[in-house]
C-alpha cells in the first residue's frame, strides 16, 4: 500500500512495503503475527530511502535455516537483505549503513568479517557502508546474526517516484 504525505507537491513522501517472499515470509504469516514490513521505500522527488527490516537466516516458510552454522547464517542474512532491496529495484551498492546484530560477538565477529568481506566483493562494493556491529539476544535462540539495512537511491525524475 502507498500512502502520500506533505503540504506541497515538493514535500510529498510516498511510502511502500517490501516484500521477498521467495526468500522470507511476511510478520504477519508467523504463528504469532507481528506488525512490521520486511522493508519500506519511502519516496520523494529525486529520492528514495530504503529500509531494510531486521532480517536473518530465516526461509519462506520462517523457519530457520543453517541452525548452528555462523557463516551459512550470515551469508543467508546479506541474501535476504538482497532480496528485499530487489524488491525496490536497488541492490548492495546502493546500501549506505548496515547494522548488525551478532548472539556472541566475541566468538563471531572475525567470521562474520570474513563473510561481509567476501560478500561485498562478490557484490562489487567499492565503498563500503558505515556499519555498526553489536551483541544482542536475537528472537530466536538459533539465530546467530541478525542485520538491518539502509540504502538511498537517486531518482532521475518524479514518475519514478509513484510506485
């Protein structure tokens, strides 16, 4: 659903949820539904901002995927991050701040830096976002890492911006 905000045709934002479901199913088809979009495009002209939910090793089902695999975990959760953001045509290159949310980071943070490093290289990164890694309790005890995104588009005229 698109919703416009503002007092003027300079100052309208539009907004749009994100979806992947071929990657993740919605909060909502949990057993216990939760209130929250994968990701939200919010839109005005010559911009979009994008941003991409807490997402992990999660599948289309929800269910966890690669339990007890750090690596398999965190590389799921840059594919997931991917998927959605395809969701608003934009892709890791267009990602500006990543936030990340390792179980143990004294135990993970080296591999999950092995595995960002080998992802952004494959996804042709040549500058890299502002990132912040931090230990946390993650929803689910098998969940290792966990990652939010924000990624900022420029638009080239305001028909892009009616999605």
């Amino acid at each position: 659903m698109t919703q416009a905000h503002g007092r003027s045709d300079a100052s309208i934002v539009t907004r749009r949820a994100l979806h992947a479901p071929e990657n993740m199913c919605e909060a909502y088809d949990y057993p216990r539904p939760s209130a929250f979009s994968r990701g939200l495009e919010a839109a005005w002209p010559g911009m979009r901002m994008i941003f991409i939910s807490g997402t992990a090793s999660v599948g289309p089902a929800g269910q966890t995927l690669h339990p007890g695999d750090f690596k398999a975990q965190a590389r799921r959760a840059f594919e997931n991050v991917r998927a959605v953001l395809a969701d608003a045509g934009a892709a890791w290159t267009d990602v500006v701040k990543v936030t990340v949310y390792l179980r143990d980071i004294g135990r993970d943070y080296a591999a999950f830096n092995e595995v960002r490093s080998a992802y952004f290289r494959e996804a042709g990164i040549r500058t890299f976002p502002a990132s912040t890694c931090v230990q946390a309790l993650l929803c689910r005890e098998d969940l290792l890492v966990e990652m939010e995104a924000l990624a900022i588009v420029a638009t080239r005229g305001p028909e892009e911006n009616t999605t």
